[in-house]
C-alpha cells in the first residue's frame, strides 16, 4: 500500500468546517481544521483527488519541510539543507509564493528571494549550474508559509487557483469568486433536491456552481492542467482513471434559474453556462427582482446583491427594501440565503435572520443570513415540527466569535497573498450615498458523438494528454458535449420567447 504523507487544504475564512467535511467524504484521513486551512494525510491519489473534487479548496499544498527561522539568514539555510534534486532538476523552471505572518518579516517578497537564492546556489555549488525561474509557467511551484518563527515548504499541487474552474469565459464586474460561491451552496445544506434560484445572478457563477453540486460533478473537469502534472513522479494512467470516473455524478431533476436587470450579465452568465455545458438544468433570463412571483415549485434562494463598495445601484437601500417585500410576499415556505456587508442593507429587509454566518469576501467581512419565510407564525411552524436551525448551521454560527478573535488576520495579510490567493474581488473601497435541464443526460445517447464517446478515447489522451485535448473530457464541455444550449432546457417548463421574465410564477400579488 502506498505511504501516506501530508497535504494541506487552503480555504477562505468560514469555509474551513465546509471543506473539511468535503474532506472526509472524499476518503482523506487525520482531517484537522486550522485557519483558512485543513490539513490531512492521503496518498497520491488522494492528492490528485483533492485537486479534482474539491468544491472549496483554493490550493492543494504538499509539505516536504519544516524548520525555525527568525532572520533571512535562517530561512535561507533552512531552505538549502533541502536535498532539491528530489523536486528540481537544472533543466526545470520553478517559482515561489509566500504567505507571511510574522513581526520579523515584513515583506513576503524578500522572503520568496530567499527562497529562490537557497534553491539556486545549491544548484550553482553542486551541479555548477542552475535551475530557472518562471513566474507565469512553472514547472514546479513551491510555496513557504512563515507564522512568526515556524516555517513550512511545501510543493504546490495547484499551480493556478482552483477557483479558476476553467469555464468562466466572460464576466461582470466584481463577480463572486467560485469557491466562496460553492462554499455558500454547500453551507445552506442544499443538495439538488428543490428547484434553484438566484434573482441577481450577474456572471451566473452562483447558479453554476450549484449545478456542479447538483449533479456531483468535480470542478476540476474544465481545468487545462494541475501543476502535479508536471512532477517528476506524476502517474498519467491513475489521473486519467479519476478523471474518467463519472460513477459519482447524478441526474438533476429539478432546474436553476439566474435572472438578472442587466442584459449584459445575462448574456455573459448564458455563456458561462454554455462553456460549462450545463444549458440542460440552468436557465438564465433578464427580468427585475421587483416582478418576481411566487414560485409553483419548492424552491431555494442564494443571491449576493451589490454592497455599495464596488457595486452599487441609484438606490441601494431601496434595494434591499424591495428584496425583503418580494421575500415576504412572494417567496412564502421558502429558505432564502442573502450574502452582504453592510449592516444597514441587511436592515432594510425586514425579516429576521434564522442563522447568520460570518464569511468574508475578498477583504470585507460579510455575513450570510438565512431567511425562512413562513406562512403564518413562527412559533407554530416549529410546533408543527419546522426545524429553524440544523445542527451544522448552529456550528456554522457559532464561527461568528472566531472572526471577532482574529479580525488583526485581516489586517494582517500579505497583500499579494491576499489578492492572489484570495482572489475574490480586486476591492476599492467608495463612499456611497446611502440615504439615497427535455431534460437532457450529459451521455444520453451513443450516436450522438457525446460527453461518453468522448471520454472512452482514452488511447488518444494517454499518449500526450496536455498536447491533445480534443478527444478527451476535458475538451468536451467547450463543444458539443451538450447541444444547442438555447434549445437545450428542462424538458415541461416552456419559456416562452424570447424571455421568461418569471412567468413560471403565478401572477397574483
């Protein structure tokens, strides 16, 4: 049986429980929860695994070193006791991140210089030559995490940020990052078994993700590469056998909705959705939140209106006014989720929160706030059995007196690692005036040169895998792995032409 070693999840904060629960499904063993981090063993293909399925890893990072330093001295020697032939040959290009929290240093850059001179000059004292570096393109990536004294090398798996799915090809301005959005699906406790909407969906990344958790389908599947492809020890035929195994996925019967005011987001979140090849269960339509009616079907709500930072409207709490009317009239026994960041937004919706989770958003610290909106009272809604909280949303609140502890974190973050890293939203902080799925299968049928046909190709791919992509899965989602996606809808809901501007819902105020 192959060894166990190590691994390191990196998350944002809040999402830490999410992933570590994702963790233990997926079968990883010693799963502990840190700060915007899990750690846990497995083997390689558990690494490769992690990367792949992962909903709300941000990075994989495989430690190969720990050691103290309180100088650049130190670090430096710390770092060349490292035999590096190990990971590195002279013909191979390499790079390095830093994430430093530490009063002794002050700039994560330096110690990245570090990093690379240790590196370099075993090379130079050893071989006579030297190993390059490459910024944009590595072969090897290496990451060093200094927390005052204690300081931990580890290889990056990754390379680029898994939040970069690989299907975004177009998108809106401020737009949620993918992992946040999948952290907040999974954080509702949804699992594919209501209908789904978000009525401010902007680039559609929110109604994507949640087809991905729907349909259990990895998020690595759109991805060009992983740097572990580039290891030295990097098995082809055990990456290409979870790649190919689809044995996981389920049908969604039931279908997402993202509407949007702005026809451009519209029009960018259907061609999200079509590059992710999910046109069967997600229909994107422009309609006002202002119209929406009351759903026919058992439905959930996740949204993330604009904030006032970046985005903002001619009246944004007039907004969040109009969010709470429409909630409470028109989305009776149904759970909503709301993320945002100003108190007073939230305050103008009106109805009282179930649960209020702290999450944060790039550099701002927001909340996620549950709203269960009930026909008649509270009270005899749990008399009748309703349960307001589950026991992960009571765990998942209870985080609140966390962020408050560790609100320096914030502060005191790298501002590369921050936006690199974090990658979330590129924030420039304003001042506002506030007063003012025919249901069709992915491989329904063989002659349809589909989703399957392409996948069992597997000779083709194994012969050089990152240079051919057109016969294998990972080019499927760009083409005809679903049909036409304008035609490709639900089968029985009708849209109507040229917009359904919510006319699935009854017309009575």
């Amino acid at each position: 049986m192959e060894q166990e070693f190590e691994m390191i999840a990196k998350t944002f904060m809040g999402l830490e429980p999410v992933l570590a629960k994702e963790l233990t499904h997926l079968g990883a063993n010693n799963v502990e929860i840190g700060r915007r981090m899990v750690s846990f063993t497995g083997n390689k293909e558990m690494l490769y695994r992690a990367n792949f399925q992962l909903h709300t890893a941000i990075r994989i990072l495989k430690p190969i070193a720990r050691f103290k330093a309180l100088t650049p001295d130190e670090v430096y020697e710390g770092v060349k006791k490292v035999d590096w032939t190990q990971f590195l040959s002279n013909d191979k290009t390499f790079a390095v991140d830093s994430v430093v929290f530490s009063e002794e240093f002050r700039h994560s850059k330096f110690v990245a210089y570090k990093v690379k001179d240790a590196i370099v000059d075993q090379f130079r004292e050893t071989t006579g030559t030297r190993p390059n570096i490459s910024v944009a393109n590595p072969d090897i990536r290496l990451n060093i995490h200094i927390a005052e004294d204690k300081c931990t090398l580890s290889l990056d798996s990754s390379g680029e940020s898994l939040h970069r799915r690989g299907y975004r090809q177009e998108s809106v301005e401020a737009p949620l990052n993918e992992v946040l959005a999948a952290g907040i699906i999974l954080l509702t406790g949804w699992k594919g078994d209501t209908d789904f909407i978000d009525p401010m969906c902007g680039s559609g990344t929110i109604a994507i993700e949640a087809a991905l958790i729907a349909k259990n389908m990895a998020p690595g599947l759109f991805r060009k590469e992983f740097a572990f492809e580039k290891w030295p020890d990097f098995d082809r035929d055990l990456f290409d056998a979870i790649y190919n195994d689809d044995s996981e996925e389920r049908d969604y019967k039931f279908h997402i909705y993202g509407y949007d005011i702005d026809m451009k987001a519209v029009n960018t979140a259907r061609l999200n959705v079509k590059a992710a090849g999910l046109s069967d269960c997600i229909t994107i339509e422009c309609a006002d939140f202002k119209d929406f009616k009351q759903p026919k079907e058992k439905s959930i709500m996740v949204t993330n209106p604009p904030y006032g930072e970046r985005i903002s409207t001619p009246d944004l709490l007039g907004t969040y006014r109009m969010i709470g009317e429409r909630l409470k009239h028109q989305f009776l026994d149904n759970d909503a989720w709301v993320l945002s960041y100003r108190s007073e937004c939230f305050d103008q919706i009106g109805l009282k929160p179930s649960i209020k989770i702290p999450l944060y958003n790039g550099s701002l610290e927001c909340e996620l706030r549950k709203y269960q909106i009930v026909d008649g009272k509270l009270r005899e809604f749990r008399e009748e059995g309703g349960i307001v909280k589950t026991d992960d949303e009571k765990k998942a609140m209870g985080e609140k007196h966390r962020f408050k502890k560790n609100r320096e974190f914030k502060k005191r973050l790298d501002e590369t690692e921050e936006n690199e890293e974090g990658d979330i939203r590129s924030f420039k902080f304003h001042k506002y005036d506030l007063s003012r799925f025919d249901n069709k299968k992915r491989r329904d049928d063989a002659s349809d040169d589909s989703f399957a046909d392409k996948r069992d190709r597997r000779g083709d791919r194994k012969n050089d895998r990152r240079n051919d992509r057109k016969g294998d899965r990972r080019n499927d989602w760009k083409g005809d792995r679903r049909n036409d996606w304008k035609n490709d809808r639900k089968g029985g809901k009708n849209f109507g032409n040229g917009g359904r501007k919510f006319d699935r819902y009854e017309d009575e105020d």
